[in-house]
C-alpha cells in the first residue's frame, strides 16, 4: 500500500486475479480507496463493436 501511495496514481492495475483480490481486500480491511481495476476489463470496456 506504502508503494502504491508513493506513486500517487489513484488507479491500480492488475493482470493477476489473485493480486486483485488482494488489493479489494487490503483496500476495504484499511479503508483505502484507491481505484482497482482488472486489465482484461479495461481491455473488454475499450472495445467498440460494428454494428
């Protein structure tokens, strides 16, 4: 948490399901709030479909 913070980013982002896990955990034990998002759902979300 120490390292996130330092950076200053207020997103993180993790290709490990495990790693995230973590981080949701951590987050909400020591009411932290930085944004956590999964690369497979920011990959997923920027895809625009042709009609």
């Amino acid at each position: 948490m120490e390292q996130v913070e330092t950076t200053g980013a207020n997103t993180i982002l993790s290709i490990c399901s495990n790693c995230r896990q973590s981080f949701n955990y951590s987050a909400s034990h020591h009411d932290w709030d930085p944004q956590i998002e999964s690369l497979l759902e920011l990959v997923a979300n920027g895809i625009v479909e042709d009609d």
